[in-house]
C-alpha cells in the first residue's frame, strides 16, 4: 500500500470535514487523493478518491437527512472510517481494505429511496473520478477496470467533458525545458 502516513491522515481529515460538514473541503481532499492514485493506480487510493468525493456530493443534497436510515448510515460511516485508521496504523492491509471496502457496502443496508439515490452518487463519482484519471494519461481500458466501470461509460463521460480534445502534443517552449533540465540537474 502507498503512502501510510498520507492515508491516515486523509482519514482523519475526512472525519473531520464530513462532521463539520465542510463539502469544498472533501472534494479538495478527493482531487488530491485522486492525483495520488492516478500516479500509483493504487485500487484503495482510488476508492478512497471516490468514497471522499462521493461524501460532499451526499452532503450538498440536504434533504437525505430526512430518510430514517440516515443516521445509522452517518454513525456506520464513522465508525468504519475509525477502525480502517486503527487497522492501518497496526498495519493490517486486509482488514484497512475490508472496513473501506464495507462503507460502499453500507449503501445496501440503506432503505427506500436513499439506496438508489446514495448509490447514484457513488457510480456516478466513479465515472467522475475515472475521467479524471484518464485526464492524468492513463488508458481508458486501464482506468475502467481500476474504477470497476464500463469503457462506454468512462468514453460517454469523457466526451462530454471535452478531456479528449487536450492537446497532447503541445509541449513547454524551448527556453522553459531547458530551465527545467538545468534546475533538475543543478
């Protein structure tokens, strides 16, 4: 696993922000998290990305606090955020990935509309998400298998966000490359 230490805290900031309810924060910590995972295509890197982003985008629609499961799905939420910190700090790998793998998972122990509507963000965060990856230069194929989505989905998305129109080719002037080479060797 990548990056221990940027784990734990990421977890304890993600508790943090979802208690305060702090949305702009989350999606700051996915977009970092995201970037970590697009450079180590790390699976429970990439979870994480879309299990923080996901988190604001659950917030900003205030009107699923009224659902009765909510608050046994914020109180299972936290409580698996803590024990994936405490398993990562004993350096338990396996169990880590069980209790962040076990957060989506709560999802299926929501009732009614809640269900469907939580599930919703959490696949379409994965196509967000993936996208953003696929933007960092990984293969479409690559970044749909990592994401667990579809290619149509990620090239449907992708599409319509204008990512395959980057112009890949383009490449710092002259003068820039060579400041930057002279810097890397100085």
């Amino acid at each position: 696993m990548q990056e221990k230490e940027h784990i734990l805290d990421l977890l304890k900031e993600v508790k943090e922000y979802f208690k305060k309810e702090e949305i702009v924060k989350l999606k700051e910590l996915s977009d970092q998290t995201l970037h970590s995972a697009s450079v180590n295509q790390d699976k429970i890197s990439i979870a994480l990305a879309v299990m923080v982003y996901s988190l604001g985008k659950i917030l900003e629609r205030t009107n699923y606090r009224e659902y009765p499961s909510w608050n046994q799905f914020i109180r299972n939420f936290i409580r698996n955020i803590d024990l994936a910190r405490e398993m990562l700090e004993r350096n338990n790998e396996k169990m880590f990935e069980k209790h962040i793998n076990a957060i989506e998972l709560l999802i299926d122990k929501l009732t009614g509309n809640l269900k469907n509507h939580i599930r919703d963000v959490f696949e379409k965060a994965k196509i967000n998400k993936a996208s953003r990856i696929y933007e960092h230069g990984i293969s479409m194929e690559k970044t749909a298998r990592l994401l667990g989505i579809s290619i149509f989905d990620l090239a449907d998305y992708a599409g319509k966000t204008g990512i395959p129109d980057i112009d890949l080719n383009k490449t710092l002037p002259v003068e820039k490359r060579i400041k930057y080479a002279m810097e890397i060797f100085a």
